[in-house]
C-alpha cells in the first residue's frame, strides 16, 4: 500500500477499521484501543509524557479526532481510552491513588492452586473472581514479570514454566528448565528469569525475550525459594537439604559465597535496602535473620509450626509469616524479631502477600481451599473466599 499524505493515510486507516471492524472490546481493553489508535501519528511516549485530569483528556481526545484519528468512528473505543488513559496517566499522585485495594479493578490477586493446576485471578477490591488459567501439573511458584503483563508459574509435575497473559489470561509453556522447577525470581528489566530446580540442584538462566535457557548454576542440595536483591545483583537460593542459602553474583552467573542457615532452610525474603536476608526453616521452625554484608547469620527467631511464605512490609518493618501447623500468621519486627502479633488462620496457611498499599495481608489456606484477607491495622481477618483446590501461593499486584 503507497501512501502519499498522512491524509491518504488516515482515510485509508479508516478504510481500513470499516472493513475489518476490530472485535467488541471488553470492559478492560482501553489499553488496546490505545495502541491500536493512538500510535497511528506519533509515538506513545508523546502521551505518555502527560498526566492530565479527565477533561483534560476529553480535550485531548476531541482535538486527535478533528486531526483524523479513527477513534472518531467508535464512542464506545473513545470511552474505553478515556478510562484508560485516567487510570494510568490521571494528574500527578492518581498512580498511587489507584494502587490502593479500594479502587475496583487497581489490584488483582493471584492464587497458585496445586491440585487444580490452574491460577485463580481475584479483583482485590470487589473480591470477585475474574478468571482461571490452566497451568502445568503441579503448580508452585509465581513471580510477575516487572510490567505486570506476564506472569511465570513454575510447575514441578510438568518440568516447565507457564506463562500467562495478564490481560487475557492465555498462557504457553516454557521448556528448559530442571527437575521439578520450584520458584522463580525475574531481573528488574524483565530480561531474565532465574528458577530453582530442587531435582537437579541448580538455578537455570532464561532469558525472557526469547524464551529460552542461557545457563544452569550448581547451587546446594535442593534448593527452593529464590529471590533477587534490590540492586539485582545477587540471587539468594535457600538450599533445604543444605540447610545454607547459596549467593549468585548474577553478572558472572556462578555462587560466589554460601551462607550456612539453619536446616531446612526453605522460603527467603530480602529487606527493601538489601541490607537483610530473612530465611524460613519450615522444620526447624524457625526464622534466620542474615546480615547480607557479613553473610551470617545475626539472629534465629523462633516462630509457630511448619513456616512456610514470608513478606515483608513496604517499609521493612514488619516480616509476616504463615505457619501452617500451628495455624496462624504471625508479625515480627523486622528488626528485632520480636512477635508483635499472632492471628489464627483455619486452613494451614501456607503463603502470605500484601497489597501494595501494605494495609491488606492476602494468605492461601492450602487445606481450606481459601484465602482469607486480613486487615494489617485491625490485625484480624475480614473475608475468607473459596478458591481452586490446594492454594499454595498467592500475589497481589497493581494493574
Ligand atoms: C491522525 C493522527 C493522530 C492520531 C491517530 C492521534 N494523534 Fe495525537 N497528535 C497528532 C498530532 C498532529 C499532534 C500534534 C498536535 C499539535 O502540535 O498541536 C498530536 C499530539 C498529541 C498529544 C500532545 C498534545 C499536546 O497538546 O501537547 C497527545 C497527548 C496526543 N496527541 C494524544 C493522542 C491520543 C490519546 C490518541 C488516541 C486517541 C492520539 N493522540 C491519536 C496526531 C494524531
């Protein structure tokens, strides 16, 4: 097709959407009317560079229209970005404003469910179910990717990682990983996923852009939970049969210190200044505080049976952990370790999460098929809701 005036092009543009009319969007699909209509004359980055009001916007958008934008055709597609477009680009603040769990459609919650080997995906607010996806056989861990578009689900049963659309919830699988892939970790770019792999005792190295394995790492014997350091430039590995947590100088992809914990060393959090490695002996019962700097052990704090997820406050300071024997999920200070509240949790809870806002605890009761929601505040549940079969992980995320 010849073009010879950004005229021909609109108009042919126009043709275009008359002929093959694009399918009825959903109610979420802003974003893609936006790319479909707004990169037609300019880039993205020209609107992205704005943080307007609603009216603002409006303006916006009547002024695209008289230039020819096709958007014209559709008052429906015209809504659609208007929201969009206040959603993720209102007046300076409205970004935080939206991360809070009160504004329906802000935060989703996604459960990891074993035995139904799918991921469940709630709206934080309305508490309403909006999706499942089917993964791979024994689902575990699951990790976003740093644009919120993918989500990495790493299967044990079926020796691969799957891979879901956020928007859609379509999902493929990603091969190359080692025996009964566990957890995952992604760089801050979104370039690299790092998977544990309990079986082969190693860490693989995928690279995200094309989907493919670049480096497997020995690390100790069955190693578990993975996470980064802010910088990204170590990756903590808790060994559980080791009972040690081995660090991977990420650029040079090999261990570059292994840090003895304490048996069983299982799930692991990083404190928001990296300064702190906090390390769950689920059969040990107990915590492991690490300075990362002297890479030992400073304190062992010991918390209620069978540990299992931890999360850590935005702040740093509170470390919330889920025991599941004893039933109940308890808050440490992240400094001293000293318990500052025990709340029974019926169902053993078996992971943790917050909301980005910090005011919500989200917990997976894996022998309940529930999660229940507690208040960080008030410190007590306020909903408990059904989901899949087995629920052993859950994340809550902004949009
Ligand atoms: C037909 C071509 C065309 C399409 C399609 C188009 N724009 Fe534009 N846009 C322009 C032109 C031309 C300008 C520069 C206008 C000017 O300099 O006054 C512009 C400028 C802008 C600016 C900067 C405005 C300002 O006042 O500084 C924003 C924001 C913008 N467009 C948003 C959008 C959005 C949102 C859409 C999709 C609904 C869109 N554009 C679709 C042609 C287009």
């Amino acid at each position: 097709m010849k073009l010879r005036s950004p005229l021909a092009l609109v108009l042919s543009l126009v043709a275009l959407t008359t002929v093959w009319p694009a399918p009825t969007p959903a109610a979420d699909n802003g974003e893609v009317v936006f790319n479909q209509n707004c990169q037609l004359c300019h880039t993205p980055e020209r609107v992205r560079a704005k943080h307007l009001t609603k009216e603002e916007w409006q303006q916006v958008m009547t002024k695209m229209i008289g230039l020819g934008c096709p958007i014209r055709s559709s008052k429906k597609n015209q809504e659609l970005v208007l929201d969009y477009l206040v959603r993720t680009q209102g007046p300076a603040g409205a970004a935080v404003a939206q991360a809070q769990p009160g504004a329906k459609g802000a935060v989703r919650v996604y459960v990891v469910d074993e035995e139904s080997q799918d991921v469940w995906v709630l709206d934080a607010a309305t508490r309403e179910v909006i999706g499942t996806a089917k993964v791979g056989a024994l689902p575990h861990g699951i990790t976003p990717s740093p644009d919120g578009k993918s989500l990495y689900v790493t299967n044990m049963g079926s020796n691969d990682v799957t891979i879901i659309d956020t928007a859609t919830l379509k999902t493929m699988s990603m091969r190359g990983a080692g025996l009964n892939p566990h957890e995952s970790a992604v760089s801050s770019d979104g370039r690299w996923l790092y998977v544990s792999n309990p079986s082969s005792n190693t860490v693989t190295v995928h690279d995200m852009t094309t989907h493919s394995p670049v480096a497997v790492i020995p690390v100790g014997r069955f190693p578990h939970g993975v996470e980064l350091s802010p910088d990204g430039k170590r990756l903590y590995v808790a060994n559980r049969d080791a009972g040690d947590v081995s660090v991977i100088d990420t650029a040079a992809r090999q261990v570059v210190t292994t840090i003895p914990t304490a048996p069983d060393s299982h799930d692991l959090a990083v404190s928001p200044d990296g300064k702190m490695l906090y390390v769950v002996s689920t059969d040990a019962d107990l915590i492991s505080f690490v300075e990362t700097a002297q890479g030992r052990v400073v304190k062992s704090v010991k918390v209620g049976r069978a540990p299992y997820g931890v999360v850590l406050s935005p702040d740093g300071a509170v470390l919330w952990v889920a025991d599941t024997d004893s039933q109940d999920v308890e808050a440490l200070n992240g400094l001293t370790g000293e318990v500052i509240a025990t709340i029974p949790v019926t169902g053993g809870p078996r992971d943790v999460a917050l909301s980005p806002d910090g005011k919500q605890l989200w917990t997976a009761n894996a022998e309940a098929n529930t999660v229940s929601i507690i208040d960080t505040t008030q410190r007590k549940i306020i909903a408990t809701i059904p989901v899949g079969k087995h629920p052993i992980h859950v994340l809550v995320r902004a949009r």
